[in-house]
C-alpha cells in the first residue's frame, strides 16, 4: 500500500448497504497514528476514521460514542490524477 494520501474504504453487507452490497467513501491521509502505530485516515466530514496499514489491513477508529466500527471492510487506494 505504500504511502498513498487517500484511499476508498468499501463496506460489504449490512443494513445501511447500497442495493448492489456495496458503499464506499473516500478517506484522506492525516497527520495522526493509530494504536497499530499506522497513518489513520478520515474522511472530510472526520466521521469515517480508519487506521491503514501498508499491507492493506483496516482498523476502523470510532470518532464518537456509541459508534460500532464496522467489520469486513477492504480498502482499495484511490488513484490522484
């Protein structure tokens, strides 16, 4: 995974899932690291927080309370033009 700036996480089932079974938002690198030691990236609204490290494995961080972090998410890096 390297050092990519922002990547899209994809969320799979569930009830807040699209029709097709997948929902995806993109996330941005930020200055901060999370418990694994790894860049956490956010989204722009700071909800969506997500520890990513450089093998392409997701810790999803909780930006508030009673938020159940998602399990089963993929993280593909989103290609800057």
């Amino acid at each position: 995974m390297g050092r990519d700036e922002a990547f899209e996480l994809v969320f799979t089932g569930g009830a807040a899932s699209v029709p097709d079974g997948e929902d995806a938002v993109v996330v941005h690198r930020t200055d901060r690291k999370g418990p694994g030691g790894h860049p956490i990236y956010a989204d722009d609204t700071g909800i969506v927080q997500a520890e990513i490290s450089d093998r392409g494995e997701v810790r999803m961080i909780a930006s508030g309370g009673h938020q159940q972090p998602a399990s089963g998410v993929e993280v593909r890096p989103v290609v800057q033009p």
